[in-house]
C-alpha cells in the first residue's frame, strides 16, 4: 500500500480529472453530456466516473448519480469515500468518526480503480474532484497540491456567472503552476456576462487551450417528468450532442498525442541532444529515460516494454542519484515554484553590477549566518558550482600572489585531494589531477598538487580507516573504530595524538614541493567526501590536519624568501587562503548547513550549489572573508574581481534558494530528520567530547550500512552520511570506471519491484567506476528509505 | 501622459489595494472598518478611497458610497471611470460610446490621484479593485496583470462561503506569482465552513501570512433606520474596532518596514555582496541602485533624496542594458513567469543523463529549426554563454586535433577577432586577447591570434567603414556608404570585388602565423557585433570573407605536413571549425533570429545564451554540426564530450527558453517591429539583391542615429541595428575605460526627466570605456523609444 504511485496513463483508457472553477459550475451536466458522447462513439467502451471524495447525505450524492444514470445510462458511478456532513470533506471527515484518509491512501485507491478499470477493457474515466481547485481534501491538503502526482490531464469547467472570469483563470494558473496540463475549458453559455466569449479569446491567445461553450440547460421544473423530459431534450439537441462529441474527439486525440509524443521523445532526443559526459556511441535510444513529470522523490518514467494496452505506460522511479545532487525540497515542490514565479513576477531579472534587490541580500544574510564563520563576510554569485570554484580560484590566487608578492605570470598551482572533482569549465578542471575525466581534453593542464588521503569504509561490519601507502607507517593510531561517530570526534582523537601522523606526513610532502620549487595559491578541499571522484568518505582529522599545517606554514610557500605580511588578525587567513569547495557536500547533504562543521575548521572561502536552490535552478554563492576581499580593493578599476555572467544573482534563483535555506533550517530546528538520527546512528555513543545532536547520521538506517558491508561476496565497504549512501563494490579486476559489479546491482535497481501488475515502481541510480551510490533529497520519508532498503537487499541477495 | 509610471510609494501616505477573493466577500464593509479605524487612529489623517473603474447604475456605486460616508463620515470615495452598465468593466466600458481607457491612461490617473492624496498630507489611500483579482479591466486586461506597475502591497478579502476556501487560494495564487505582495488576508467568519479556521492556518504556514477573521455583520433589515442601527453598533462594537484597530496597526507598521528595508538595502548590500566586475573601493554606498522591483522596459529605483514625506520614493528607471543584454520581453512577464512555474510544478529539476524531458527537446527543436542552418543538428546546454563558449571550443579543438593529427598537449589556439569577448570562465577567458580584462588574472593564458578588423560607424551622417592601420592599403574599396543596408548588401559588394582586399589581408596573416609555427584549432567570432569589447559594428563582408577564406585554406592549419582526412560532405567543416558567439548578438538582438544571417554563412557551431529565457534565468545552448558530435564518438567513454553541469537542461530554463522564442518568433512573423523598421531604415533602398525585409533596421530611429553623429563635439559616431544603440563618444585623451564624455552623458540620463513633480523617470544605462549603449527589450515601445530619444537629445545639447 505504501509504495510509490505511478502517474495514471494507459493507453486505451483515456483518464481526465475534472476541476471546478468554482462550486455548482454544472460538472454533472457536463460529465453527463461526456458520458453520453462517450457512449454513442463507441458502444463497447466502459465510462466511468470516480468521485473519491464525497460529503453529503447519501441521498444528494445519490441524486448526481441518479442524473448520470437517467441520462447516460450506462455510465458507472463510484465514490471512494463518503462523509455524511454537507461540509468540505476536511472539515466532514474527522466529523465522521472514520479514519481520515492520508493522501497517499486516498491516491493509491484511485490509482488501484484506474488500474482495474484499464485492466477490463477500453474505455474512459473520469475523476471527478469536490469544489474548487483548491478545496480541502479529508486531510486537510488542497485539492490542486494532492493530486498532483496522477498528473492526469485535466478538463477545467469554467465558470459562466458574474465574477466567473476571475474564477476561472485563476482557478486555471494554479493547476498551472503544478504543472497540470488543463486540455480543455467547459462552460455554460451566459448571454449576458458572455464569460464564454471572454474566455475563449484569453486561453486560446495565452495558453493556446481551447475553450468550448455550450447551451445553459434548461431551468428546473417542478413537475419531475416533465423536468426529465426538459433535460432529455436538452441532451438530445443537435447542439449539445456536436459540441459534446467535438469535446470527446479533442480529448482522445489529446491522449493519444500524448502517448505518441511520449514514445517518441528518447529518440527524437537521441538524434539531436548532445548528453554531457555521455559516449554516443555506446547510448541507444533505448537507454534513454523518458520522464513525464517527476513529483517528490520520484520521476514518472516511461515503462520499458509498454507497449501493450492494459499495461500502465508510467511508474514511479526513485531519484536515486537526486538528480545530480540537486534535489533538496523534492521534485516540483509547491512552495519552490511559488517562490521561483513570485521573484519572476517582481523582478524578472535585474542586472547585478552597483544594484540591489531584496532576494540577492537576503540570500547573502542568510548563508553567511547559516555558516558560522567568522571569517566569511562577502557573498558572489554565479551561476553553477564550476562557475564558483573559478571564483573562489581567482580571489584566493590573487590575495596569496600579492602577499608573496609573486608575478602576475608565476605558476600558481593549488594543493588539493586526489580525485577532487571542482567542476568542467576549464579552471575548475585545472584544479583536478590529470585523471580519464580531463586528460583528453585539449586544454587542460594540471595545477597543483593532489595529496592522497586516508579513507573511511564500514567493512564487514566494522568501521575503517584505511590510509594510502605514502602514510600508513606515520599513521601510528587504530585503523578500526567502534563507529563512525568515533571516527568524527576529532577532538578526542586529537586529544590521543591521532593527528600527528598525517601532520608529519603533510608537513613532508609540502617540504619536499618547496625544494622542488613549486609555488602554491591556494588549499581547495571538499569537506568529508570526495564526491564525483569515487564517493569517498575522507577522515575529517586528515583534512583539518591539512588544513592546519597550511596554516601554520607560510614559510612553505613563501618561494621568494622574503617577508610577506603577517595576516592582519585571527580571521585572516595564513600560509594559503582555504578554500571548501561545498557544492556537494555542503547545505544538508551530510545533514549539516556547512560540511565544514565536521572539520571544526573554518576556511576562508567557501563554494555553494547544488542544494543551494532545492534543486530547481542553476545558481552559486562564492563566499569569501573579509581579507580576501579586501586584496581586490585598490584605485585602479581592473585590479578588481573580472567575473559576472549576465544572470548573475538572478532573483528567482536568490528567491528559491531563500526559501530553501529557510525551509530546511526550519527542519533541522524542528528535528525533522529524527527518525533518522534513531536508525542506529546514536548508539553507542562512545565520545564524550559531543552531544547526541553532534553524531553523525544518515537517512539510510545503520543496519543497512552494515548489512551491506557483510556482502563480501559483492561488496568491499560501505557508508552513509546526510541523505548520502555509498556501496564500493568489489573490483578485483580492476576495471574501475566500468566496473561489472555496480552496474550489475544498478540493473537490478532499474528493473525494480512490481506490486502486483498495477504498482511498478523502480529505482533510478548512478554508478562512479565500481561505487554505487544513492542519494536521498532532504524530504525523503522513512517508509520510502525502508522500500529502497529491501530492494537493496533483495537485488544483492 | 505617455511617460513611464511609478510604483506607487510615498512616506506618508499608506497605499494599499483591495482585491477580493470572489464578488460580494464584503469589500464594502471591510472597508468602512478600515477607514474607521484611520480615523479613530488620527484625525488629522485623510482617508482615501480610490475604485478606478466602477459599473453599475450610479445609484448603486452611490449606495457603496452612502455606506462610507454613513458609517465612516470623514472618507473620501472616488471613482475615475463609471460605467452605467452593471456588467464587467470590458463589457460596459465599449458599451458605454466613451472611448475605453487604455491601461497606460488608467494607471496614469491612478497613479496621478494618488501623487495628489501624497500631496496633501500625511493619511491612507485605499485603492478598491473590481469584482475578483482576474476580472477584466476596460481594455480586456485582467486587473492582477493591468495593476503590476504600481504594486500597492495588497489586502485580500477572502471568500467565507462554500468553496471559498478555493477561490482565495487560487486568488492569492494568481496575485503572488506576479510579485503582488499580499500581506494581509482578511475575511467574515463563518461558524458553518470555518474558511477563516483553514485560510489563518494554510496562510500562516505557507506564507507568513496573517490572516484576521471578523464577525460577520447583521442581515440587512426592512426598515432602513433599524437597519442603519444595527450596522452603527456592529461598526461600533469593541470585537470590530480591536480587529480593524490590529489590521491598521499591521498596514502601517508593514509600510515602514517596506521603506526601512529600501532605505537600508544598498549600505547592507555594500557591506555584503561582491560584486562582478567591480573595483569596490570606487563604489561608494550610495552608487548603488535600489531596486524594488521592475516591470516591462523599467526598474523601479529608490529615488534620490527620497526622505522628504510628500516625494516619492520610486521612481521608473529604464533598464538601458536590457539588464546586461538580457531582456527580451520585458522584466515580470506573466507569460515567462507562468511558463517557468509550469516547468517546476511538473519537474522541478531532472538530471540530464541518458533522460529526456519535453522542454529538452522542445527547445532544442526550436533553436536547430530557427537557425536554418543545414550545418547544426545537436544541442548541447550548459548554464551561460562563458560555459556555452567553452563547450564549443571542447568541441571544435577536438574535431580540429583528430584530423590534423595534433597530441592532445599540442598548444591549439583559436583565430579569433580582436576585442572578442567570450565569458569569464578561464577557458572563455583564454579565447580573448590580452586586455585590461584579463591580463591581471593569474591563471589567464591567451590561446590564440586575433584579427584587427574594420568597424562600421555613422559620422557626420555618413555611414562608413574604417580599416585598421594594416589592412588600410588593401582595401581598394569605398569608405563612405550611402546607407547601412548597402555596407550590409554582401552579395553586391563581393559582386564588386570589395572582399578582395580582405581576402589578401587574411591570407597574409595566415601564412605568417604558419611560417611561426603557430598551430589553430577553432575560428571563432561574434558576428556582426563586437558587444563586451567595446560595442562594436564589424564589417560583415570582412567576417563573411575570414569564414570563407579559413574554410579555403586547410594547408594553412596543418602544421604536420600529412593529409588531414578531407571533409566528408558540404555539411562538414573544413580548414577550421567555424564558432559563432551569438551569446550577445542572436535570437532578434540585431532583428533576426541568428545573426549569422546577416553574413550569409554557416557556422560549424553556434552558442546561445542570454535572450535565450527572454531574460529570466541563466541557460546556454551549444548548437554543433553531426560532424563535430561524430569526432566523439568512440568505443571509449572517455573520449566523450566531458562537460556538464548539475541543472544542464534544466526544466524551468528550458520551457522558458521555448516560451520566449516562440513569442519572438510570433513577433516577427507578425510584423511587431514595422513600426521600427519605418523609422528611416527602409529607404533608401539602394540594393538590388536584399527585399525591404531583408534589410538592416533598429527600433533607434535612423534619424536619431544622425542627429547622434553629428554632435561632433562630443560624439566621434554612432550606429543602431535591431535593439541597440552604441554612441560611440570622442576620446582625444584616449582614456578609453575611463572616458569622460560617456559617464557625463551617463549621469545626465540617470538624473532623467522630471515630468512635473509627480512622474519623474530616468534611464540606467552602461558604458563600455569611450562607449554608451542603450539596449531595448524587443517588447519596448515607440513611444518609449520617442522619450528616449528626446532625453538623448536634451543631455547632448
């Protein structure tokens, strides 16, 4: 009952919703005059009208259904649930005594009658929604919010009395917004409002939708043969029945161009997309995911094989990758569209060179509080995580050139980690080692030094750090904890000298790189995990350690001999600005507003993307310190910062990504993610040095950690932290970037679960080299984490 | 009456607009207790009700008044355009055989009652909308659209009826995606639908909203007296005058919060944010532009010395940079805004790996259609032109290398254009020559040779070509043309041989460059326009000509001396990959959809940013030939294309993108700049080879462009092709970045027109060293045009 719901298509059922602009619109009607088209254009189909949710005496209910079945006589008719009180159903159904049906329950019921209703033959349904668009449901969400994700194509019936325009268009634009495609607009002629007139000209102009007005049936009689014999006629005319079978005509060919449509996007795309960091040569068509629409945590893909008529076109995917690390706030989130369409209706976009807006300040406010670092003061924007290491590039470049006073034309090179990954414009990849990511690019050119690094993995059940062979001998602390939240107590680790090998080993390494004589600009790491290059947890003391001895090390990298300034005071950086390159890892990824907060270290120039706007649209803040900032600040106009793209601090990207911010860090201080923090990820707490809010955790349960870890057969390690799980399988071959074993269990995945025939559903993940790894979005529910836990086990078993 | 309209915003004077959620939720009451509770507040205080259009028998729009001036004495009510019909002001305003009121008209007298009200004293202006928040206006515009320019913050009377729950949300929808901000929700309560219970509770959570509830008043009775008493003790009652006294307190202290925040947001702004491109220490705090919000062509700016009470603090500023090259229809454009919100309700994001959405391909298909170019059949979408450029060197050094045979590590360089201008990413950096741009940049390495080459300008009236110092002697044809579309009728002038001297010039310089030893992999160039590089005309015979001469000459690039494979058909490139920027100069900047239109040649790749989303969010698409997308294509996944970014393609860009372009692409088809083209750029037609439509034209006046140039004292020339306009002004002390002349014609149209006391506007415009340019939307009006060009000419004179 609790698996994900698919999007209702089939191919010879063709389902509509119908929304009312308003109450007592004459939906009966029209779904009679539908139903009767219906019937009259094939005989042998079934049409079906479901009302899930009804209220009011049974009798009133019984009356519609009286009216259908008089006048369209073989139509069926069938409510889901039935409250007793005349009231809108979130107020009749707690009144009722009964259990008040979640959303996900009332949906699941109407996509199980869809799926029976396909299964039985050809035909039409007809779902008929309670008030207007935005009535409550019996729990209380709106009407237009909770049917989202049957994204059933909709039939919006107008409004035709005073006040009707209004109605109806904004009734329109907020299915709109939700993405719903309204096909058609009904309504009832007036002649003296002549809404129909009106309405016709805005929605064909606007939106290209068309607009069908019929005759106002006739008024009610007293005597009820006579009213029944008035309302046969009327259904009977030559206008009404046209007009009805123009309508029917215009919704068979819509669904049908849908599906059409639908099959024919991966090719389409196949012969004129260029993928990114895609061999051609190895994609067929068939291998590209066609996605329809994509709500919560999952996509509504197009079913392999579904081709047949009974069988539903559309399941459920699980973002399992969170959609290239962006998702936060879940797929098409109300509140981040409303956010997104406020800012472009109050701005659009404003340049940003010596102006300010409301969004782009309150963004900057919010992420410099949310950091606590004292250090960070100064807030760029850009538009994406590769765009913002460039920046975080060019200021940390320029404040250690002019403090060592190095030429303009010194070969800078950065420290970083093996395998760091900053992003693909040419600067951003001039800061990874050569690697098969880069070493074909024509451009590129290596700048730095890239250190290796211990490793954490859960290894058959035991947590391990596993350090490189350059350090295994100075390591001289216990390569195995208790548990992760050991292995992140840097302070009692530093308390036991844990620390002092990989400071030896750090200090050594930049000696020798001095004696070489090789000049460094900056420290770029990205905080805990090592991300597209291999999804590597690092041991958080390796990496405070690094940045510790730059920082107590300027004599390292002063090649000149000279005697650079002193930095100004304790926030000013010293040896090498520090950059954390957080575009992964930062904003509640690991479960933590700033990565960095794991390392207890602050950097002096911090990159943010991704989570950033909830996963909606492109955008970066480049944080910096005051100090940096402050190497750009002379007289002469072109020694200042040259970067801005023209939509820079774009308002509806500064507007959504304030309304992220907010959201999740009112769910951190509401403790959302509780249930989480108790799959095993407090105990046992074994430190003293840290609360039980200071643990580490992840959304993925413990067990299944170690579950996984026990897996010796197929996996080497693995670990979870935040919304993260990463599997390291085996690849005794070596084969790396295409390791067999990964895309084994990602095949397993893709093929997924079906629930009976009627509720497939499947997981979409990535694969790096021989790591599988899936990825949560911030909203992610603890029953979607336990169905995706047993497929994990099912498919490795 | 034609010049631009401020929002409306004064110190002392509170205005706010009323919408109703649906007709008859009690406008009228609500209010009387609001202007009750002004009085009771401070006498002194006027207290101002302003219905702009009201129908209707005058009696009754008297009845509402009588109920004011009954129960609430000292109101003023005013109507400014009353209709005898009592029908939607679209349907009585023609009916009425006045001329109907154009919305400009109408927000004008708006906007010029409420200058009056500011005027007169400290007090509240109440503006009353008709009917619900969509209901048409004169003109057919559906108010919540007609009355975005003034954005009154807004009250919304909410619906405590059956199905008014609905009706207020959709409401409240429609009024928030166009940037209203609504800050108060009022409503009756109602003890049966408890709509007041819901709305204090959906608001309140979703938006911060405060919604207040109010006893609903007393049946009307028979007895006019009687009935007159009851409402005289309901106003009265302690239950209303709290509640309207805790509403009032709200309005007022949200209209100081409003003017504080815009008062503290540029010297916030200046302490936080850093800024592209900026020398922060010549910026002052009070340099920086406040941007309220902004709508069509204009910014709404906090106004200098704006703490005087009765001035008013917004004024309309013309966004003279289309916001960094940006706009295309207009800033807040309800069609981007509602296409954007559509994308994310229905995706939010999808990661763009081997899946295909609709909006993906929709675009693609558009752009690959648009361009008519046989070359182009793949798209590749990256985040920015500087991305977008870097993608198109990945791609064209690629194809370029495999078939000369170069090792990865050869030092490939680009022919370029001098001044070019590619982004700001390192690798679009490396595109450019050394410049004051680039040169301090620490990792800036310039890759390549740039062309010197002649630039069209109108001087004296007279449209001429000058060539560079080197190129001088060869030209051997004409320097003065008798108009723009002659220099740009390229048929006619390669008739007469007037490529020649191009020809020759580039040879040589190609046969230099190979004698050095110096190795090419890419032409790339902005046709027509030079636009970061100084705002420059090229000749498009000498661009048309380096294309033709680069795809002649395959032995002048292939630096080993083998066979290089010929190109495989006439599709395939040949010489060089041929680049085309159009980042700045495409999709109907210069008037067309591509402007490789105007040189007649077809690019091997072409890159589109900027006008792309019609000026809403950042997206790039890189557009390829099949033959480029085939030099990819290998067994090996690392010969891929390796690029891509966490929102490629993403969802909300693209269907903006598709929205945007269809719109211009509709414009075009029906003729929406004929008016521009009639401003003196169809004649003379002097060509013979180009019809009328195939000619040159801007929406800047010819006339205006010689009135311009011959300003010799202070203007060297000028020139204008579709929305551009570039000054090029004299420089004889060749200060270049920094020239005088073009910020003292900066400031004097910053300081703008004051139209009487009440109407003030300015232009915001940019400079480009010794160049001021003005760029309009392509929605920008002849009338704006007309006021542009008048204040041009009134700071030159």
């Amino acid at each position: 009952m609790n698996s994900p719901i698919a999007s209702l298509l089939w191919r010879h059922l063709r389902v509509y919703q119908i929304f009312g602009a308003n109450t007592e619109v004459g939906k009966t009607v029209f779904a009679t005059l539908l139903s009767r088209a219906a019937k009259r254009r094939c005989q042998q189909e079934t049409v079906t009208f479901l009302k899930p949710v009804s209220t009011g005496a049974v009798e009133e209910a019984d009356e519609r259904c009286k009216h259908l079945q008089r006048f369209a006589a073989t139509t069926t008719r069938k409510t889901l649930f039935q409250y007793q009180l005349p009231l809108s159903p979130h107020l009749a159904a707690p009144a009722s005594g009964q259990p008040v049906p979640s959303d996900h329950v009332l949906l699941a019921r109407c996509h199980d009658f869809a799926a029976q209703c396909a299964s039985e033959g050809p035909g039409w349904l007809f779902l008929e929604t309670a008030g207007g668009v935005h009535s409550p449901a019996p729990s209380g969400t709106t009407q237009a919010d909770m049917y989202m994700p049957l994204r059933a194509p909709t039939v919006l019936v107008a409004d035709p009395r005073l006040g009707g325009i209004s109605q109806t268009i904004a009734a329109f634009e907020s299915l709109h917004i939700r993405g719903y495609d309204v096909v058609s607009v009904l309504l009832f002629r007036n002649a003296k409002y002549k809404n129909h007139t009106f309405l016709a000209d805005y929605f064909t102009e606007r939106h290209g939708l068309p607009v069908t007005s019929i005759a106002e049936p006739p008024g009610r009689l007293e005597d009820c043969q006579r009213d029944a014999d008035a309302m046969d006629e009327y259904y009977a005319s030559g206008h009404c029945e046209e007009t009805a079978g123009q309508i029917l005509h215009h919704l068979d060919s819509r669904h049908a161009h849908r599906i059409d449509s639908l099959h024919s996007l991966a090719s389409k795309a196949h012969k004129h997309i260029w993928y990114p960091f895609t061999q051609h040569s190895l994609l067929d068509s068939k291998d590209i995911t066609t996605v329809d629409s994509a709500h919560g945590d999952c996509f509504q893909t197009l079913a392999p094989s579904s081709d047949a008529d009974r069988q539903p076109l559309l399941r459920s995917s699980f973002d399992g990758s969170a959609s290239w690390w962006t998702q936060g706030l879940g797929h098409s989130n109300p509140n981040l569209t409303l956010a997104a369409a406020y800012a472009a209706g109050r701005y659009g976009h404003v340049l940003f060179a010596a102006s300010a807006h409301a969004p782009a300040l309150e963004l900057a406010e919010t992420l410099l509080d949310g950091m606590r670092n004292p250090r960070l003061n100064r807030v760029f924007y850009s538009d994406n995580g590769s765009t913002g290491t460039e920046v975080a590039a060019k200021m940390a470049l320029r404040a250690a050139r002019l403090r060592y006073g190095w030429p303009v034309d010194a070969r800078l090179g950065m420290l970083a980690l093996r395998g760091g990954y900053h992003g693909d414009t040419m600067g951003a990849m001039d800061m990874a080692e050569p690697s098969a990511f880069n070493e074909k690019v024509e451009w590129y050119e290596g700048k730095g030094y890239w250190f290796d690094y211990p490793s954490i993995l859960c290894v058959n059940g035991a947590w391990t750090v596993t350090a490189p062979a350059g350090l295994t001998k100075d390591l001289g602390h216990p390569t195995s904890y208790h548990s992760l939240a050991a292995i992140f107590d840097l302070d009692r680790r530093e308390s036991r000298g844990e620390h002092e090998g990989y400071e030896m080993y750090i200090r050594k390494v930049l000696s020798t790189l001095q004696r070489q004589g090789r000049t460094f600009g900056s420290l770029i790491i990205e905080p805990v995990v090592v991300g597209a290059g291999g999804m590597e947890l690092v041991d958080p003391l390796f990496q405070r350690t690094l940045v510790n001895v730059v920082r107590q090390s300027p004599h390292l990298f002063d090649t000149r001999g000279g005697s650079p300034a002193s930095p100004k005071d304790s926030h000013d950086w010293s040896g090498l600005p520090v950059i954390f390159d957080e575009v992964f890892t930062g904003l509640y990824r690991l479960g933590r507003f700033t990565s960095s907060s794991f390392l207890g270290v602050h950097p002096d120039i911090s990159v943010h993307a991704k989570l950033l706007t909830g996963g909606l649209v492109p955008l970066c803040a480049t944080l910096a310190s005051e100090h940096i900032f402050d190497a750009f600040g002379t007289c002469d106009k072109t020694d200042a910062l040259l970067h801005g793209h023209s939509y820079t601090a774009h308002p509806v990207g500064c507007q959504v990504a304030v309304e992220s911010l907010r959201e999740m860090q009112a769910m951190d201080a509401r403790g959302a993610w509780d249930w989480a923090k108790a799959q095993g990820w407090r105990t046992p707490v074994l430190n003293e040095t840290a609360g039980p809010d200071d643990l580490p955790w992840s959304v993925w349960p413990h067990s299944l950690v170690t579950y996984l870890s026990q897996q010796k057969a197929t996996v080497k390690g693995a670990w979870a932290l935040g919304s993260v799980l990463a599997i390291h399988l085996r690849d005794d071959a070596g084969t790396g970037y295409s390791s067999n074993a990964a895309l084994t269990l990602r095949e397993a995945l893709r093929k997924g679960v079906e629930v009976g025939a009627a509720r497939p559903w499947n997981v979409h993940s990535r694969v790096l080299g021989n790591v599988l790894y899936l990825m949560a979005s911030q909203m992610t529910t603890e029953t979607t984490i336990k169905q995706i836990e047993r497929l994990l086990q099912e498919s490795l078993a």
